[in-house]
C-alpha cells in the first residue's frame, strides 16, 4: 500500500458519509438537548402557555453586552411575548426534527437562543455561555442547509430541491431500509450529501469552539500556562469559599477530586495538560470517525473531571459531543453488524 493510500485511509476530512439513521438520531437527540436548553431558560415548548420566562427581574441593565448594546432583547421576557417564543421554539423543533425546513428551523432557534443568552449575559459580572455550543450547532446545520440551497439555485433546481425534503419522508415511510443502507438512487444520494455536510459542519464548528478556547487559554497567560497551573488548587478553594463570603452559609464540602489536585500538584499539571492538548488538537478528530470516537470521549471524560474539581458543569458541551463525535449507535451497528456502514471513514 502506498503511502498515498496509508493517509488517505486515515486522514478524509469531510468524506464520512452518514446513514440516514444516523442523521434521524442525531437530529432528534439535538431536538431533545435544546428543549431542555429551552425549559431550564423559563420556556418549556411543550406547555408554552403557562412559561414564565426568565423572571421579571431579567433586564439589561446595568450591563448590557453584546447585541444588548444595539437593540432592545428584553421582549423576549417580556410576559406577552413568553408563552409566543415558548410556542416558536416547539415548531421550530418539531421542523428541525423533521428535517423539513433546516435552514428556517436552525437559524430560527439560533435566534431566540441568542436573545435569552444576551439577555442573560447582561445581568452583571458574570458571563453564560454555557448554551453557546447549542447555537454552533444549530450555525452548522443551517448554513449547511444554505450550501445545498445555493447550489440547487445555480443549478435551477432550488424547488426541486425543496420538494425533495418531503418525497424523502414518503421515501423512508415506503423504504424503511433506506435509513440504514448506502444510497442507491439520485434522491437517496442527494440525502446522503446534504446530512453528511451538516455534520461534518457542525463537527468542524465544535472543534473551533474548542481550538479557540485552548489558543485564549495559552494567548492571555503568555504562555505561562503550563507553569500556573499547578497552583489551579488556589482557584478551587476560591471557588468554594465564594458563597460563603457572600452569604456566609457554610462553605460546600472539597470534593475528592479537587482535594486530589490540591495535594499533588503535579497530577493537576498532568491532568490539565492533556485536557488542553486535547482541546487544542481537536480538529484532528475530523481526520476519520475513529478520532472522533477517541477525542469525543477524551473531551468528555475533560467536562466530567471539570465538573468535580471546579463545580463547571457543561451538559450541553457533554451532550453534543456525544451526538456527533461519539455517535454511539454507528459503533453499536458496526459492532453487531446488523447495519451495513454507508462508508469506510
């Protein structure tokens, strides 16, 4: 085998093609992550007429960030106006889930998860972005829905193309084997391209997020980094002793894993190390589903540790990777062999 084919073997970002099955799963489990995102915000989709809302006391001020400083965001807590973004975020979920209409779908929720998480953000000092990955995803999903728009309209085949969203549905109630096979006919192929550039493109904004968050962690300390961190033990018990100073209710109990750190401090270097390692390599995870799998897991195992030893929980972060990076049901399929894999990747 030449070298040529050794590394093509191994390194074909953005030619993994998905099953239709895949694709299904992947999309309702993003549907189900973002109506918990949705309902943990005060607008639960399934009773939008009793959501309430973040609370009156959400407002922009005193510091606005973000859009907040160009445009008023505050309707979207508006008492009126909940129950109405409650109701918008269902259909929009239910058509994403349906896969009917991604591009109106995915930048709608965008939208109004970009409205509650300015508005959030504009309530003091401290900054919510855990929801961000959400709304990467969802980036990658309509701009993915774009492309395939783009190019049916330069081919003069944009209502084609539109119409072909729901001779797809009928396709896979008459085919059911068509969701677990590679495609065979024109409609299943253009399927097949256009679910495969979704994921591909929410993968590669996911690995962005992270790249960038490793490059700001080395840029902003210099460099010193590596060396800061065996002191990290100081920041937990900062963190933990936070509350206490605040409300002077008796400080949260160490957890084993923060008091771990604290006594060996070369363990913390070790184990933060490989985290932003893992971080900052993340676009290596592209090269093939098999560095996916490994790099889903490594950065997930990252957000359980974080959530031990600095009280950080990032379910959402924990949840998308799991969907696109792990993507447990192909490996089980695989495994088994139950399912024929549309590709080699």
């Amino acid at each position: 085998m030449s070298m040529t084919s050794k590394w093509s073997r191994w390194v074909h970002p953005g030619k993994i093609l998905y099953a239709a099955y895949e694709w299904w799963i992947m999309r309702w489990l993003l549907v189900l992550t973002l109506y918990g995102s949705f309902r943990l915000a005060g607008y639960d989709a399934l009773h939008f007429a009793t959501a309430t809302g973040r609370g009156p006391d959400f407002t922009t001020q005193p510091k606005p960030r973000g859009l907040a400083q160009f445009m008023d965001v505050t309707w979207v807590n508006h008492p009126e106006h909940v129950p109405q973004v409650a109701f918008a975020a269902l259909i929009l979920l239910v058509l994403l889930g349906l896969g009917l209409t991604p591009v109106l779908a995915a930048f709608g929720l965008a939208f109004l998860q970009i409205m509650i998480g300015t508005l959030e953000n504009s309530q003091g000092n401290n900054v919510w972005h855990t929801s961000q990955i959400l709304v990467l995803a969802l980036l990658g999903v309509g701009l993915a829905g774009l492309a395939e728009y783009w190019q049916a309209w330069r081919r003069r085949e944009l209502g084609l193309r539109m119409k072909s969203r729901w001779q797809w549905l009928g396709h896979c109630l008459q085919n059911p084997g068509a969701l677990f096979r590679p495609a065979r006919t024109p409609l299943e192929s253009v399927e097949e391209k256009g679910r495969s550039l979704a994921i591909y493109l929410v993968q590669q904004l996911m690995a962005t997020a992270y790249v960038v968050s490793a490059i700001s962690k080395l840029w902003i300390s210099k460099g010193q980094w590596f060396t800061d961190v065996r002191f990290i033990g100081l920041q937990f018990e900062k963190n933990r002793l936070l509350k206490y100073y605040q409300t002077l209710d008796p400080p949260a109990v160490i957890s084993w894993a923060a008091d771990a750190v604290n006594t060996h401090p070369t363990l913390a270097c070790i184990l933060f190390s490989v985290g932003l390692f893992l971080e900052l390599l993340c676009f290596v995870a592209l090269f093939n589903r098999r560095f996916l799998a490994l790099f889903g897991i490594g950065l997930l195992v990252m957000h359980l540790m974080i959530a031990q030893l600095m009280a950080l929980e990032f379910y959402y972060n924990e949840w998308l990777l799991a969907i696109f990076y792990i993507n447990v049901p192909f490996w089980l399929f695989l495994v088994t062999g139950k399912f024929r894999k549309p590709s080699a990747a």
